[in-house]
C-alpha cells in the first residue's frame, strides 16, 4: 500500500471478482444500484423495486462498513505508525492509475465505466495444448456420446462434498451413455467405468477438446470465463460468494443451466445433463458468446498501458476527490431538507407544486 507513495511511482489495481461498489466508489464512479446489482447477490434482471431497494441499501451499507467503519480503519491503524507521513489509505487509492476488472460485458452486466477502469475479463483464456496421452485417449474413445467434465474448482475440495450428494452423482453417472472426468482428490467407491477420477487437470486443455460436451461446475468467474471461451455449455452448481449470481446468468442466457444442491436428485442430474448434450441451442449460444469476448481481447493491453508512461491524471473523474456520500446524494437524503419536505403540511406541499409548475 505504501509503496506507490514512498516511491512516487503510479500503481494499477486489479479486481479479481469484477466491479465491485466499494472500488469503483474510490475512483468517484458510483454505480447506479437501480440497475447494476451486487457481485454477491443473484438479483432477477431487471430488478424488481424490492430488489432495488434491498440492492441499494446493500450498497451504502457494504462500502460505509468496509471503508469507514471497520475494514480500512483497522488496516489504517496498523501501519500508520510504521509510516507516520503516510496520507490516509483513501487518498492512496483516489490516486491509482489504472483498475483492471476481471469481468467482461459479455458475460455480465455492462456497466457505466471510466476510461481508468478497464475490463480484462477471460484475459487469462488461451487455446489449449494438447493433453496427456491417458487422457487423450479416454476423451476420444468416448466416441460420438462425448465427455462431461466435472470440476468444482480448486478452492473447494471435492472431498469436502456430503457423502448424500456423491452417491447422487455416482449413481447418475452410472446412468449416462458419456464418459465422465471427475476432478476428485480423494477415493471413491462403486464408480462405474465410465467415470474417470483424478487429483487435478488441465481445466483449459479438457474444455478446448471437442468432444467435451458439458462442464459441470460450482460457476467461479474464471471457470465461467473458460467455459465461454472454449464454447462448452455449463451446468452450474452455485455454493457461495458470486457464484449464484453467475449460475443465473448461466440459465437466463442459454450457456446452459442451474440447478440447487439442496433440490439434487438422481432423475434431475439426469434429465439436465441429457437435454444440454442434445440441444444444440447451447452450443450455438456460447459461440455468438465468444465472437464478443474475442472482438475486444486485442484491446486490453492498448488500454492497459496508460499507467506505463507515468499515468494520466485526466482520465480520472473529478468526484474521484467527492466522498461517496455526496457523490451518491446520500448526505442529501439524510439531511435536513428532506425531513423540511418530509414535515411540510398538505397546503405547503399544494403551494410547492404550484411553484414547481409556474417555473417550469
């Protein structure tokens, strides 16, 4: 944090969730809670006026929590006294150059953004190598049926699954004509042969293949990004954080669908899976997905360089020295004049209107 400062240089920051309220409000852009809503809730699009109230409440509360309340101030009182001429850790972020989001339009709200605030999202994509031979050979021997993919990341370990969801799982694979490819680190009992178990794999690799069919997935954002990009439909099974919201992007625009862990049977893992592998709608719907991802790829690093040549003061917005109760009209709706209107009698309110239109 203090480096930029003791060094003078410029600094970039990266957001790996995406947009985030409480970092775009520090560059002075506060996002509209009427429409973009919270990484963390899967709000309905559009949002219904319950939703965006809940989403702006959600908002206020989340970047006052974080940046005046409890988060940055204990950050601020643990190296203030190791850098006594530090300036506020506030101010050290109204100054950065340059904010790399890992998201992408495509795949995601679109957003009001700065010419400082760059989306990078499925940036880390690449076309895949080839695969280990064990592996390229259980892939192609699946023959015209395919291989469904199934990964829960590498945050959340297989083996922490309730035994009650992997007996579903085994004994839906069992009913499956595809070859399954399970990302497990432990030992599973009673699987069938068309099922695959191993500690890790080339996620990217696998996806690229082509005859991969499904890619069975908790819907982290970069595992929604891979999957887009290597144009294989998804089945999201959302566990925490972001993932809801991105499963219900999954289902709304036709990459394939969402289902609830709580609500899993045998049949309904079944009947999924059979209706995304027949449907070629899926297929088609990720490849219009990917002409956008890729029609702006050649454009993160042009717009990424900025902060190479000293940074550039002037992309900045100008309430990005406006704190964000003002910048939001927070402070407004708090203050006096509205409790005044909020007091005024039914023939004072009638004199106003009247003003209003005699003005107008």
């Amino acid at each position: 944090v203090a480096y930029p400062f003791l060094y003078e240089v410029p600094f970039i920051t990266l957001a790996t969730p995406g947009m985030d309220p409480r970092h775009s409000a520090v560059l002075g852009n506060v996002l509209n809670p009427a429409y973009v809503s919270n990484p963390l809730y899967d709000f309905p699009k559009p949002m219904s006026m319950w939703h965006r109230l809940c989403n702006t409440l959600i908002l206020i509360g989340m970047v006052l929590y974080w940046r005046n309340w409890a988060i940055v101030p204990l950050i601020q009182k643990e190296i203030s006294p190791q850098f006594p001429e530090l300036p506020s850790l506030l101010d050290l972020e109204r100054n950065m150059s340059l904010a790399l989001l890992n998201t992408h339009f495509a795949i995601d709200t679109p957003l009001p953004l700065l010419p400082s605030q760059v989306e990078v999202g499925a940036m880390h994509c690449r076309p895949g190598n080839s695969l280990p031979q064990e592996l390229e050979s259980w892939i192609t021997g699946a023959g015209s049926a395919g291989v469904i993919y199934f990964s829960l990341g590498s945050f959340t370990r297989g083996t922490s699954m309730p035994t009650q969801y992997l007996d579903l799982f085994i004994q839906a694979f069992r009913k499956l004509p595809q070859r399954v490819i399970w990302k497990y680190e432990g030992e599973l009992q009673d699987i069938s042969n068309n099922v695959m178990i191993s500690k890790w794999l080339p996620q990217q690799d696998i996806l690229a293949h082509d005859n991969v069919k499904v890619f069975i997935t908790h819907c982290g954002l970069l595992s929604l990004q891979e999957s887009i990009y290597h144009a294989t439909p998804l089945l999201a099974l959302p566990i925490f954080g972001d993932q809801p919201k991105n499963g219900m992007f999954v289902k709304n625009s036709g990459l394939g669908d969402s289902l609830v862990w709580e609500e899993l049977t045998v049949d309904m893992i079944v009947d999924t899976l059979t209706k995304i592998t027949s449907d070629p709608k899926y297929i088609i719907i990720c490849l219009y997905t990917i002409c956008c991802l890729y029609s702006t790829c050649w454009l993160y690093c042009i717009s990424s360089i900025y902060s190479r040549v000293g940074g550039f003061p002037f992309l900045l917005r100008l309430t990005v020295r406006v704190r964000f109760k003002v910048a939001s009209l927070f402070s407004t709706c708090c203050g006096s004049d509205l409790n005044r209107v909020i007091r005024l009698s039914s023939i004072e309110r009638r004199e106003v209107h009247n003003e209003v239109i005699r003005l107008t």
